[in-house]
C-alpha cells in the first residue's frame, strides 16, 4: 500500500503540479482539499503519511487542519506564496516550508525528506 500524501491547495492548477509530483514518487494523494473546512474533515477521517498544506485557503488559513495534523505527528510541508517561513516555523518547529514558486525537485526531496525521518 503506498504511502499517502494529503494536499490542501484551492489553485487548481497548482495543485495538478503538485499532484503530479507526488504520484510519480509512487505515492496516493488524499485530496486536493481547497477548504479548511474539507481539511479538517478530511484529518478527522483518516491520517495521512505527510501533508502539503497551502495556507491561504477559501474559507481562510488552514491552521485548524494543521494544528490537527501536527497533534497526529504528521510531517507537515506549508508549500505556500504568502506566508512568512519564520512564522510558520515558530509555531509548527517541526514544519518543512516550501515558499511558491518552488521547484518541482524542491517540493519532491522534501516530501521523501520528512517521509524518511
């Protein structure tokens, strides 16, 4: 059973890039999830192995699905344009931030970074 990344990104063509990333490291994707709201949801209902999670979503920021998922000790990737990496480092320290636009190597050695840990 592969391993299964959830993504959180409301840009649909971001997150066909995105997508395509995952699924060519031979990993299923859970989503993509373009609300806080389905995010949570979706957390609630089942664990993935990692989370790419944009921030900026259309029901607002997607802290509450990330707090979740850092509680779970999920590996979290915040792959987003407009948030400050300092900050989001300071409230999730365990975190990768991948800041748009980021190449598809970047975003790709991350995810099997925190997957190997």
């Amino acid at each position: 059973m592969p391993k299964t990344i959830m993504l959180v990104e409301d840009e649909l063509l971001v997150a066909f890039d995105v997508q395509d990333i995952i699924e060519a490291q031979g990993f299923s994707v859970d989503g993509p999830y373009i609300s806080v709201k389905d995010a949570v949801a979706a957390v609630a209902a089942q664990l993935p192995s990692c989370a790419v999670l944009d921030v900026r979503l259309q029901d607002g920021e997607v802290f509450p699905a990330a707090d979740l998922l850092e509680k779970a000790g999920v590996p979290i990737i915040f792959h987003s344009g407009h948030a400050d990496a300092s900050d989001l480092k300071r409230r999730y320290s365990k975190a990768a931030v991948c800041e748009k636009p980021c190449s598809p190597a970047a975003l790709r050695d991350t995810i099997l970074e925190l997957l190997a840990e």
